[in-house]
C-alpha cells in the first residue's frame, strides 16, 4: 500500500516558503497569538521584551536569589514518602518530580486594548508541581459546577436564560474580574477546597452581605451576567461593596446598551416577557478558522462547520436570526478556502458524533492524505483507534514561547557525540542531556568499560571524545517513539559507537533514510 502510494501534494508553494524561511531567520521580530480573535501577531522583540518587563515591575512579582526548583522538587518527594502507604508505588513515581524545570512567562498581545499590552502566562509544563497540579485537578473537578451560579458554557446559559422572566425595571450588567488568576489569595483558596474537600455545603456568598442583591448571578471563570431590579442608583454602591471584599480581587462593570449586553459568546436582549439571544462576536474576531487547504482530515473540517452551524441554531432562537447567522458562516468558509458543496455538505449533516466502540489499543499516526485514511480502516478491522496527528505546523514553526535554554538543559532528546575518529555515539534520554553527559564521562573516567560503549571504544581504540562537540538530533516526549528515531539515526548514520536498543526493520529505510536527509539537510540550511 505504502509502495503504490504517492507523495501528497505540497499545500505551500515556492514563494510562500521562501517567505516562511525568511520570517524564521528574522530574530528582531516576534511573531506570536493573539490574546483573542484567533490572531497572528507580529512584534519588534525590542517592544516585545519591554512590555514584558513592564508585567514584571507591576509590583506582582518580584525577584529571587537564586533558582528554587531543586529545594520543590525535594519538598513534594518528602510529602510524597509521608503519604507513601495511601498513594500506590506508581502514582507516587508518577508525581515525584526528577530534572524539572522552573515555570516561564510569556505574554498574549491584548491587540483590542490601547498600547496592545501583554497578557501574562505562566507555563508550569515540566515544572516541579505540574505533574501533582494535574493529580489533584482530578480530584477537584468533580466538585466545580455545584453552586447555582455556574455556567458550564453558552448552551448552558442560554437553557437556564429561558427559565428566566424580565420585568421592566431589570437592569443587565456584567461584572469582570481584574487579572484574577495572579490575584487570587492563595491561603484563602487552599481553606476553600479544604472546607469543599471536608463536604462543607455551608460556604458563605460575598452576595450575602450586600444591602442590595441581584436577583441572578451567573457565573463563568471571571465573568458574571447579572440581573439588577434595584434600579440604576444603587448599582455603584454594590460594585463598591463587591471591591471591598478582598482587596486583591477587583471588578470592572458593564451595563446593558439599549436593553442588550453580551455574555460569552451571546448577545442577550431583554424584551418585554422573554430575553432573545444571538450570536456574538467581539471586535477582535478576525473571521479567520482552519483554512480548507489545511494537512487536516475532512472529518475534522466538516466537524468544525457542523458544529458553528449548531452553535448558531441553539444560540439564535429567532428563525430570521439563525438564517442571517448560517448565511454569515458560509461567506466565512468561503474565504477560508472551503468549497461551497463540501459547506452545503457539512450543514447537512444530522451529526458528526460516532457510536462508542470498544478499542484494544489507539495508534497515533501522522496525517497523509489518501494513506492514513486506508491505515485507519485497517485498523479499525482489529480494533485499534487511530488518532491523527499533525505535526509540521505553522504556528509550531512561528510561534516560540519557551525560552531557548543551553543544549546541555534540554531532555527527551537524541543526541550524538563524537570521537575524533569521525564515528559518533548515539543516543537517547529522558533526562537533560548535561546529567547524561555526566554518566558518561563519569564511566570513561573510572573505566567501567563494561557499562558504557563510548568508554569501551576510546580505551580499545587509545581515541578522544570530543564531549564539546555533542549535539542535539531530534525531541521526543514519548519514550517508546524515542527509542525508535534513535535506532534510526544510528541506521542512518552507519557504523556507530552505540547499539540501538529497539531492532529497526529494515523494510523501513527507505522511508527513514529519507526523512533524516531531509531533515538534516534542511539544518544545515537554517530553514
């Protein structure tokens, strides 16, 4: 199947690549997300790098002596090692952390906010607490959604919209926490999940102290859509009195524009008996969704147009508001490439959800038109699912976030390391490659020829490693997947110091010996 395949189509031409390989060497620019809108953001690094300094002097952070990471990383294996007869071996493996790394910033342009500042993000993937943060989401997660006030999401909102009757002194408003995320209390917030944890119903509302309270309060994250029957008068004493609750924790205040305001993604209209709702769009929607020459599969395109067309028909409970809405998805397809029958198509489908199955096991396979479609209905016979992924993307090529950190730093790798009789040692882990590097001149040191290759070959051969000369090839996360791509560089290479630890069929080669020398070449170039 693979042999009588042919090569997909290239979904860039010459000039568009030539464009991208000239973005990638500019290193005065950033090029970066959007904080809304679905947005590319283009940026001096000169004013990128000062807005982001102007985050750091805001008096929300502030600086330290020296890097904490190692101090955590033993923290949490100590707190870990006390609960070590409730946590099973695994869990409590899974969770301690070895080699992490300390969070970094990064901040999302607010291009619909004057000057464009920078939202802060604080990425923890590959910190000390990550792994245990993602165990206890876990366990919390099932207690979110319990008050009366929650909003799961727009449909959510909109059932429990009709449930409600207007009176004609009501007054919409929308309260919005300021930067919450970097102001929540934290002492605070660890007695509220120990209280919720310890099935304490009895928590108090800041809504109950108030003279004066709305007669609804939804909430969603940091946004709330609130009905006021008290008049326009008595609205600025109760933001005041919400301010004077915690002092890190401050609102802004929307009210209604002739009798509509906006809530998520709905446009809310109080009327005489009922509140009519539609879709809306902030002014930072740029129209802009997967492009139909995408390297995606059609199920995922048609999936994205069925579900804006649901989207559309829940939201939009007028008739004449629901048809403007579907007419203005279908301009908005069309520039994005979209045929206007693969459109037609999508809108008609009843669903694009599929009957449970019960899978042995799931295959992740890069997505090749006209090939992994046939993969997928192979496997489906003996009951693997297969999930498409796309790897070589735009934004991956463009969108950098995590600091460039030294070689020697770097984990999950493939690396190489010369002698100088022109042959290499290859190989693979884990760990940051400096803690590796350390095994192996530790090894070559003491003599242990029996545990390490390289040692064995520079004291067989009376050869110089040459450790400054050590390279990255290739990052892998998953370690199964790595072992492999280090048994094919090893192939590729020919007459390596190493072994692979994996066989590599040789059926393969081809297939391999051709990625790698695109690859290889395509570093040698700086593409």
């Amino acid at each position: 199947m693979l042999e009588k395949t042919r090569s997909p189509r290239n979904n860039i031409n010459i000039q568009e690549m030539a464009a991208i390989k000239s973005l990638k060497r500019d290193k005065d620019i950033r090029i970066i997300q959007a904080d809304k809108g679905n947005c590319t953001v283009v940026l001096n690094e000169v004013d990128y790098q000062s807005k982001l300094n102007t985050l750091l002097q805001s008096g929300v952070y502030e600086p330290i002596e020296k890097d904490p990471t190692l101090k955590i990383e033993r923290r949490i294996r100590c707190l870990l090692s006390k609960h070590k007869t409730s946590l099973p071996t695994r869990v409590k493996q899974s969770l301690s952390p070895y080699y992490t790394k300390p969070p970094h910033l990064y901040g999302l342009p607010k291009i619909h906010k004057p000057d464009i500042p920078l939202r802060p993000i604080i990425s923890s993937i590959g910190s000390p607490c990550y792994a245990l943060a993602g165990y206890l989401l876990k366990i919390l997660r099932p207690f979110s959604g319990k008050s009366t006030s929650f909003i799961k999401n727009s449909y959510h909102f909109v059932q429990l919209l009709n449930s409600i009757t207007p009176q004609a002194t009501d007054i919409l408003v929308s309260f919005d926490v300021i930067n919450m995320f970097t102001n929540i209390p934290v002492d605070e917030a660890l007695v509220v999940i120990g209280d919720v944890l310890q099935k304490d119903d009895t928590l108090a509302s800041p809504l109950d102290s108030a003279l004066f309270k709305p007669s609804c309060w939804f909430r969603y994250v940091d946004d709330t859509f609130v009905i006021w029957p008290h008049g326009p008068n008595t609205l600025q004493n109760f933001l005041i009195h919400l301010n004077s609750i915690r002092p890190t924790i401050q609102f802004t205040m929307e009210t209604e524009v002739n009798n509509t305001i906006p809530f998520l993604d709905v446009l809310v209209t109080k009327t005489d008996a009922t509140f009519s709702t539609k879709v809306y769009r902030k002014p930072t929607h740029t129209g802009r969704y997967l492009n139909f020459e995408s390297n995606h599969p059609p199920h995922i395109k048609k999936g994205l147009i069925w579900g804006l067309q649901k989207r559309a028909i829940i939201i939009c409970q007028d008739h004449n508001d629901q048809h403007k809405e579907i007419s203005h998805l279908r301009r908005e397809f069309l520039t994005n490439g979209y045929p206007p029958s693969f459109i037609d198509s999508a809108f008609k489908t009843k669903s694009c959800s599929r009957p449970e199955q019960n899978y042995m096991g799931t295959m992740y396979i890069a997505y090749v038109k006209g090939v992994s479609e046939k993969i997928k209905r192979i496997a489906e016979r003996f009951k693997i699912k297969t999930i498409f992924q796309t790897k070589h993307t735009l934004k991956s090529m463009f969108v950098k976030t995590t600091p460039k950190g030294e070689p020697q730093h770097t984990s999950h790798c493939i690396y190489s390391i010369p002698c100088e009789c022109g042959r290499y040692y290859i190989g693979e882990t884990g760990r940051p490659l400096a803690v590796r590097l350390r095994e192996h001149k530790h090894t070559f040191k003491e003599g242990l020829l029996d545990k390490s290759r390289l040692a064995q070959h520079a004291y067989e051969e009376d050869h110089s490693v040459k450790w400054d000369g050590t390279g990255i090839l290739d990052l892998e996360r998953n370690a199964t997947v790595r072992k492999y791509k280090e048994a094919a560089y090893m192939a590729w290479a020919g007459n390596t110091i190493s072994q692979p630890s994996l066989d590599f069929s040789i059926i393969w080669s081809p297939l391999v010996f051709e990625e790698m020398n695109g690859t290889h070449n395509s570093k040698k170039r700086g593409d």
